[in-house]
C-alpha cells in the first residue's frame, strides 16, 4: 500500500507525509500506519471503519472530521489518499 496523509489546518498542509508499505490494504494494516504517522507527530488518532477503507478502495481518498476522533484535533480535517500501484 502505498498512502498520502495530509492534515489541514484553515486551508493549509500541517502534515504531509508518504508511506509505502508491502502489506495489503486493510483495517488493522491502514490503522498501524496512521497510528505510527500520528504519534511521530503528537496528533490524535482517528477511528478508522470500513466505511473509511471502502472509501480508500473505491475512490483513492477518505477524509477524516473532529467526529471521526476521541480527542479534540487542533487542525481542521485529516485527509488520507492511496496512490495505486
């Protein structure tokens, strides 16, 4: 797999960062990355569910919302891409 994660803060890239992975595209496999991503960072984590995944699948892009987090963000939407191979 090989993803795009970007966070916007009013309109502007705060995170920019590639990852390219050999493992499949999956829930727990998409959930580690962006969880290794958000600590390296110091940002929240968001739930991930198959809606998002299907969302990576069929249409290369999900975005996630302040309601997609447990904890407050301090930037405005997460947005995650997957560069197809």
């Amino acid at each position: 797999m090989k993803l795009w994660i970007r966070a916007f803060k009013r309109e502007k890239i705060i995170l920019n960062e590639l990852i390219v992975d050999s493992t499949p595209l999956s829930v727990a496999n998409l959930s580690a990355a962006l969880r290794d991503v958000c600590d390296k960072k110091d940002l929240p984590c968001p739930i991930i569910t198959e809606t998002n995944l299907n969302n990576l699948v069929n249409f290369n892009h999900t975005k996630f919302k302040q309601s997609d987090f447990l904890e407050k963000i301090s930037f405005d939407y997460l947005e995650i891409g997957n560069i197809p191979k």
